[in-house]
C-alpha cells in the first residue's frame, strides 16, 4: 500500500487540481435520486415500502418505530455503551449551549427601533447513516443541537438492518438527544419522505446529517422546497506533521479516517521524505490489525496523498488550499499556527488530540464542511436550528430623519409607491395632521 506524493519545491505553488476530487455526488447520484424523490412525492408510503425492499432487503408495513419497540431496544443497550454516550451528549449538549443566540432590539436616539427576534424551527429531521457502520454519534451530533435550539419536533430517519430492527445504541441517543420520533428508512427516499410528507411520515422545516452519494443529490434537490444543512461528501482529514510527530500516531490518526469509507480523503502535510517513509511503514503495520483493512487501503491507495513542503509556511499554504473538513496539528507549537489557518472545518491541536475526540465527546459538532467547502462553510451548530425575523418601528422623528434618503434610492430605482409611501408620512408630519413629534 502507498499513498500517492508530491514534493514541492520552494516557491513552488500548491494547487486545488492536485487534490483529484470527486464531489459530494456524481451524475448517476443526481438522475437516481431525482427519480426516487419524484416517485416518493407522487406515491408517498407504497413507493418508499418498494425502495426499502429493493435496497435495504427488508419488508417494512409501518416505517414509525412504535414505543414498545424503542423500550425493547433500550432494554438491550450495554451499560458501557449507554454511560458512554450519555457523557458525550452532555458534553456536546455544553458545547451547544454556548451557541445559542437571544433577540435583541437597539433603540436609536431618533426613536427608530430596530432589532431580530430569534426563534427556533417548528420540525427538524435528522438523517442518520446506516451501511458500512452504524452512528449513535451523528445522532447526538445533530438532534442535541436541535434540542438545545428549542425545535419541538425532531425527527430521525435511519435505514433499518436485515431483519427490519434498528441499532439499540441508535435508540438510547435518539432519547439522550431529545429526538420525538424515528422512523426505519435511510437512502433518498428518506430525504424525500422528510421533504415532502408521505401517510405516515409528517414533512419537516429543515433536513440535517450526512449520508452516501444519494442521499446528498437528494438533499440538493429538495433545498429550497426544505432547507437542508449542507451537502456533505466524502469524509476527509489532514494531518499536518513535523519531525516532532511520532510516525505511528500520525498513521493511525490518517488510518481512522480512512476506515470510513473507499472515498474518504486523508492528507499528509509533512517537511521530510524520509518522514513521509516512516509514516507509511507505520501504516503498513497498522493494517494488519485493523478489523477494517480493505476498507482502509483502498481509500488511502486511491484518496490519500502526501505533500512534502519545503517550509512550514508552504505547508499551512498546502493546508488553505486543501480547506480539510478535519486538519490535525502534530507539531511542535500548534497554537503558534493558529493564525495562518484560514480554512477548516475543525482543528484538532497536539499529538494527543486525535479526530476521533471531535467525533464522539470532546463536544463540537463533528458534521462539518466537506470537499474544500470549509472556505465559506461552518460546522453544524444550533444557528442552523433558529430562524430570524427582522423587527422595525419607526417614530415621527426618525421617519423623517431618514424620509430623504429612502426617497432618493425609491426615485433613483424607479419605484414611486415606495418613494410616495414616504412623501405622504413626511407631508403629514410637516403640515401637523399627524402625531405631534414630541409624543
């Protein structure tokens, strides 16, 4: 197994081509999708019973899973498990709190009033991912966020297992997080159920969390009949590492990475050959032990790459230019190069901060901008559960404070009710046939 390299000379610049992406989505994605969504507005519960069938291999008459069944799965959960995670929800939940935004209202010395009101969303639905593994994580990543925002009805969706049942870790954080209600049904037909309603699944405000290539065409297609939190690809991390980074830690770190999936991206931003040698000696050793090696080699074979950059400089350039969903700092001074970093979606400080604390309790969100998204995208958090109204009052006094303003910009766009909206006011309050401006 090697991973491919460049090695950059001084001055030598990194470009965006290099990194070979694919997107979140390909065109098969887009036309599959498109077609199961139509088909699932039109035919509602018939025609997401057929996918489930055709794609889960499972038959499913009611898609809610009814309260003595999450009882029955709760009864299952190992202890460890549960202790677990409920410390990462309290954690994350923590986090969250800090997020959260109140109204505000500023009064000018005019007397025109301004401000927003914040408030949450009235229905969210929660993609969970089924397939390769299975994710309690991206329960609590998305729902406690949620919660914590105030949204009264939360909704998960996750696909079911051969035998129909779901996950009973699944289970326990879908109550750790607040979640009202779970449904067995994963892929784009899920997407399109939340998006649009079927007989037995009630359509939502906003669909959040990851999914494969379908699930993120479906989510492009239904934005804008639903919102949607982004469109996540691949999963990805870069690890920048120094001659002060043990080999074996640097591995393992890109290694759980790409354990996720054939697609997933790791990155090497590293100063020495030799160094880069080490680091995939220590890979080759690792896999003999991972549980998930095919898995694993594939994407680093196919997705990994390594840089090795003249400078540190030209490393965090490498970074930027990268913009990781997942940037790991294994050298010397990380905090010192906190302020080179412009794009990232999480930045994981020190050798003993791996990604998968980010992932599981440390407490941010861990659904985070994917493919070089991270240059004008953030990871989840409780703004995507709020929404903002704008409040405005004005006085007499500030009516007419402004009144020659708005009339210039109304006459210069060719708008006259807009312009005469405010004449009218102005004439008013001059002539005194309105309410004395001293009131």
């Amino acid at each position: 197994m090697s991973m491919r390299r460049i090695e950059l000379t001084e001055g030598q610049v990194f470009e965006e081509a290099q990194l070979n992406r694919t997107g979140a989505f390909n065109a098969q994605a887009m036309i599959a999708a498109t077609n199961i969504v139509e088909d699932v507005r039109k035919r509602g519960d018939e025609a997401l019973r057929e996918y489930t069938s055709r794609f889960d291999g499972v038959d499913i008459e009611n898609f809610r899973v009814s309260d003595e069944a999450i009882a029955a799965a709760l009864e299952k959960v190992d202890p460890v498990v549960e202790a677990a995670l409920e410390k990462a929800a309290a954690q994350i939940r923590d986090f969250h709190e800090r997020q959260k935004q109140q109204s505000w209202i500023n009064v000018r010395p005019d007397g025109a009033m301004v401000g927003a009101k914040v408030q949450p969303l009235d229905s969210v639905g929660v993609y969970v991912p089924g397939g390769r593994a299975l994710y309690p994580s991206s329960v609590l990543m998305n729902a406690v966020p949620a919660s914590v925002a105030g949204v009264k009805r939360i909704a998960c969706v996750t696909p079911p297992t051969k035998d129909g049942s779901l996950d009973s870790a699944i289970i326990a954080a879908c109550k750790l997080a607040g979640v009202t209600e779970i449904y067995s049904v994963g892929g784009a037909q899920a997407i399109a159920a939340l998006a649009y309603g079927t007989e037995s699944i009630p359509k939502v405000d906003k669909i959040t969390g990851p999914g494969n290539a379908f699930v993120a065409a479906a989510k492009k297609i239904v934005s804008g009949d639903c919102g949607i939190d982004m469109i996540a690809g691949p999963s990805e991390v870069c690890v920048v590492a120094d001659e002060s980074a043990l080999p074996e830690m640097v591995a393992i770190d890109l290694m759980a990475q790409a354990e996720h999936d054939p697609l997933a991206s790791c990155y090497l931003v590293t100063f020495d050959a030799d160094y880069a040698d080490q680091v995939e000696a220590a890979i080759a050793e690792h896999l003999k032990r991972s549980t998930r090696a095919d898995i694993t080699s594939s994407s680093l074979e196919n997705k990994g790459l390594i840089v090795v950059c003249p400078s540190l400089a030209a490393g965090m350039e490498v970074v930027n230019v990268i913009a990781p969903e997942h940037l790991e700092m294994h050298v010397a001074n990380p905090s010192e190069l906190l302020g080179q970093i412009r794009h990232a979606g999480a930045i994981f400080m020190g050798e003993w901060t791996p990604e998968a604390v980010g992932d599981y309790v440390a407490g941010p969100n861990h659904t985070l901008p994917t493919g070089g998204t991270a240059r004008f995208s953030s990871p989840l958090s409780t703004d995507e559960f709020v929404k903002k109204s704008s409040i405005i009052q004005y006085s007499p006094a500030s009516l007419l404070n402004d009144a020659s303003a708005i009339v210039t910009i109304a006459d210069h766009e060719g708008l006259w009710a807009h312009a005469e909206s405010v004449r009218l006011r102005r004439s008013m309050l001059e002539q005194g046939g309105a309410v004395a401006l001293e009131d």
